[in-house]
C-alpha cells in the first residue's frame, strides 16, 4: 500500500510538473462580443507585434474628443478574452484612451501564453500606448484583473505608471498553489508564478485595489499579503454582491473604477519627467483582424484540479 501511495504521489507531482502551462493559463478563443464597440470611443482593431514577431490581436479605443488623452492598459484574467472591455469602455474608463489586447494564444492572438511572454509582451503594449499620438504619455494606468493584476503589478514596476487599479489580486500564484496543491513540493515545479509580493514594495504609482464579496478563487487573505506589501495603496474596497466571475461587469465596480482613474488623471502629473519610456518596435500595427488560431493540443492526460484563478 505505501508503494503505491508513492506511486501515485509521484504521478501526481509529474502531472503538474508537465502540465503546469494548462493549470495556470486557460485561454479562450471564442469572443465574448461578436462585434465590439465603444459607444464612448472611436474603436478599432489593432494587431500588435511582439518582440519575436509573434502577433497579438485586440482594440484601441480613443476619445471623441481631440488632444492628448489620459490612457489605459487592460490586462484579463486567466480565462478571459477582452472584447467584454470594448463593450464596457465608455463606463469603465470615460475620456480615456484604451487599449485592450489578448494574450497570446487567448482570442485572436496567436502563441502560448507564459508569464515571461506576458511581462514582456505588457511592456511592448505600455510602451506603444505611450506613443501613441492621442495619449499623453505621463498619465497611463494599468488595469489587471486576476491573473491579468499580476501582469500589471509587474508593468507598473518597469515602466512610469501613472496609476494602478487591480480586480481581486491575489499575493502570488505560488502562494495559491501551496494551498491547493499542499502535498506536494509546487515550489520545485511552478516556473509561471506572478509573484506580486515581491514588487509590490517598490511600486510608485497609486494603487486601488477591488475584492469581490465572495470569492472562493482567491481568498481575501492572499489579497491581504499583498495589499500589506504595496508601498502606495490608496483604496481597498470590496464590491457589494460580487463574486470572483461578475465583478468586472458590474455598473457598481465600473463606477468605482471610472470615479478612481478619473481623480488620479486629474491631479499635478507626479512621475519624474526624465522618467524613460523606451520607442516601441517600428511596423508594429497592423490595422487588420487575424483569423482566431486555435490553442496548441495538449496531450490528454489525467491532472489534479486546475489552479485556483479559474475565471
């Protein structure tokens, strides 16, 4: 019995060891909207190039109204494609310029997605944002839902953020791997672990952090580690009658969002003006949709439960 209780142990662990890209990162293909639009915004499809060429598909959206805009950056959760953010832009981020893409392999952007792919890929799109001839480039926030708070967490640590808002954070994805998978050894293992406790000290922008009332994905207490350690909190706030999967969409987290971004961007500009923000990569837009490209197969193998950011 001991033997196989080994073996089966074993198992377990290399299941997770091999399948780990699965666990952290469920991507989705299929939109959410069929044709998004901001009905605040003049919105159009941008396919972005990464670093290594690979080609990253999702929306920009600008105001109406003419001169340098205050902007945002969005980054999803572990199961979500963005095209929601196209339809809600208007609520959400009000006189702001908006660009929200998918990560690699989720919608039409075509790749695997990995946490070192997503930090850089994040910095490619802060820094294009920042070039953009709409959007004044000392006043860009980064938005990070879930998995997508960690990606901003670690934006905001590279690049002169201006502000920081993030949707149920979590302290890191190690963390919440120790308390799923609690026999066994997942610190040997994990290599995408988005461990947004380690930067949140040296962060310099505001921070407003957003908790559902309910939510069994990510505790309150791993986002208590975290907003413990984040040098410029300026609001923790939890979101009546929410759970985990609707507190994006809600009219009242919308408001929260829209009422924090909007004070910040109004104030004196804080960030240093020798603050450097690299020139993005030349032939980077490509002003036309790609075909959604199917996720890479993954060999079919039995694996423990998906780790906890399911949405």
């Amino acid at each position: 019995m001991a033997g196989f209780a080994s073996m089966l142990w074993l198992g377990l662990t290399a299941a997770v060891a091999a399948n780990q890209r699965r666990l952290v990162f469920n991507p989705t293909v299929e939109r959410e909207v069929a044709h998004p639009r901001s009905s605040g915004h003049r919105t159009r499809p941008v396919v972005l190039r990464a670093k290594d060429g690979t080609r990253l598909s999702g929306w920009l959206m600008t105001p109406k109204m003419p001169g340098l805009r205050p902007a945002v950056v969005y980054f999803g959760g572990r199961s979500e494609e963005v095209s929601w953010v196209v339809r809600d832009a208007g609520k959400l981020f009000p006189g702001m310029a908006v660009l929200a893409v998918n990560y690699r392999g989720y919608g039409d952007s075509h790749g695997d997605p990995a946490e070192a792919h997503m930090i850089d890929d994040a910095c490619m799109l802060f820094d294009w944002m920042a070039a953009h001839h709409h959007v004044d480039p000392k006043r860009i926030a980064v938005v990070g839902r879930s998995l997508g708070s960690g990606v901003a967490v670690q934006v905001a640590k590279e690049r002169p953020v201006h502000s920081v808002v993030l949707i149920t954070p979590y302290d890191s994805i190690l963390a919440l791997a120790k308390r799923k998978f609690r026999v066994m050894p997942i610190e040997y293992m994990l290599r995408h672990r988005f461990e947004s406790i380690k930067y949140a000290p040296t962060l310099k922008a505001p921070t407003f952090v957003l908790r559902a009332a309910s939510d069994d994905i990510v505790p309150h207490s791993h986002t208590d580690q975290l907003v413990a350690k984040l040098a410029r909190l300026i609001g923790d706030e939890t979101v009546p009658d929410s759970d985990h999967l609707n507190i994006p969409y809600l009219e009242d987290t919308q408001t929260r969002i829209a009422r924090f971004l909007t004070s910040q961007f109004a104030k004196p500009i804080d960030i240093p003006s020798s603050a450097p923000i690299p020139a993005p990569a030349p032939d980077i837009v490509i002003p036309t949709v790609t075909t959604a490209t199917a996720p890479t197969a993954v060999a079919s193998i039995a694996v423990p439960p998906a780790l906890p950011l399911a949405d």
